[in-house]
C-alpha cells in the first residue's frame, strides 16, 4: 500500500510507515493535547521535504495565528506559500444564512484550491467548530457525514481535527467521526506526560500501545520504543 509520510518524528513507526496515501484520518484530544501543532507538521513537512502541496483549512482559527504557531519553530512557512505550496484558507462562513448551503459553497472553493495547487495533504481544523452554527447534534453528525465524504472525492491524504474532553475514551466531539474516519490518532496530556494512541488505521498493523510524547524547539517527537500505561491516562 502507498503510504504518506506524516513528516512527524516518531509517528510512522507506530503506522507501518505512514498514512494510508489519500485516507482521512481523525486527529482527537483535549485542549492543548497539540493536534494543530501535529496537523501543521503534516502540512508544512510534506511540502518541505517530500514536494506535496498542502492545503490547511480553518473553521474558525484566524490564519493569522496558524502562520505563527507554525513559525514558532523556526519554520520558513513563507517561501512555501510563495512557492504556491502551502495553503492556508478559512472558511466563510456566516451564521445569519444558511448554514448548509454555505459549507457546500465552501466545499466547491476547497476543491478548487486543490485542484489549482495539485494538493496532496489537507488538513481541516476542527470539525468540532461547526457547533458554533449549528446547535442540533442531529443536524451536525448528517452534515459531518457529507462534508467527510465529500472531502473523500478530492483524492488528499487528509487530517479531520476534533476536539474531545480529553478523557481516555473520547476519540470524536459527537460520535461520527471517528466512524466516517479511516483512522484515529488520540492525543492526551496528562501532566506532566504528553501520549499517543492509534485507536485505528486502515489496512495498518498499527502500534496497539501509547506512546509518549514531547514537544521540542522542532516540534512533535514520539517515542515509538517507550509506553505508558492505559491507566495513566485520566
């Protein structure tokens, strides 16, 4: 199987070598467990060292303050942009129309993106914001499900980012993604320990463990030898 190098150290050896190639995979955890740090890592790796586009897009961060999350390690993120090979795009949208209507809209400028850059790697950051407009869970898990499927057809190896009550059994925001998912990565911080856990990935004899984790001067480095117990994790 053709696989993607996620670009974060440690991770690939606890996934047979990286991603399924265009598979979408869920990236969970509580606050400050480090998923845009990850999905960053995914975008701006890809395209530094392996030549493919990335495209990361954010519900409701302000660019602005993804640019510097990524620079903050030193990264030269605008010779890439400049390059035309790294994206980062927010939605639009407004809650005083029609929701629905408006991530369809949305949809249709994303695969135009892609299709433009020859995107490889996307990130979508976070699936949990679609709260902020709507407020019925049933409403939200029909629209997850066509967003996921429709992100599907656009042919990227993709990261779907879902923020959780970082509790150990919590891998979705409402309980689809993680099943819409090709598979899920679980981020926990329980201090003074930072793990991760695969929870699954298709077609991969993953690592069944947690590992742990720390975030250095060059980002995320997963010790794929060392593990933590499941009770630690609270």
């Amino acid at each position: 199987m053709d696989r993607t190098n996620s670009g974060v150290s440690g991770l690939d050896e606890l996934i047979e070598g990286g991603f399924p190639r265009d598979s979408t995979v869920l990236i969970s955890g509580g606050s400050g467990t480090c998923k845009t740090i990850l999905a960053s890592t995914f975008i701006y790796i890809g395209a530094k060292d392996f030549n493919e586009p990335g495209l990361y897009v954010s519900i409701e961060e302000n660019v602005k303050n993804i640019e510097w999350n990524i620079e903050n390690f030193g990264w030269d993120l605008k010779r890439l942009q400049d390059k035309n090979m790294v994206k980062i795009y927010k939605l639009n949208l407004n809650s005083e129309e029609n929701i629905e209507m408006q991530i369809k809209a949305e949809l249709k400028a994303i695969s135009k993106i892609v299709q433009q850059m020859n995107v490889k790697r996307l990130v979508v950051d976070s699936t949990t914001a679609f709260a902020v407009w709507i407020q019925e869970t049933g409403k939200i898990r029909s629209l997850l499900y066509e967003f996921t499927d429709e992100l599907k057809k656009l042919g990227c190896t993709t990261l779907l980012i879902a923020e959780t009550r970082g509790r150990r059994n919590d891998f979705s925001a409402f309980g689809v993604e993680e099943f819409v998912a090709d598979g899920v990565i679980a981020l926990y911080f329980s201090p003074p320990n930072r793990s991760v856990f695969v929870r699954k990935m298709r077609a991969t004899n993953h690592s069944k463990n947690v590992h742990p984790f720390e975030i250095t001067s060059k980002g995320i480095q997963i010790n794929p030898r060392d593990k933590i117990m499941w009770e630690a994790i609270k």
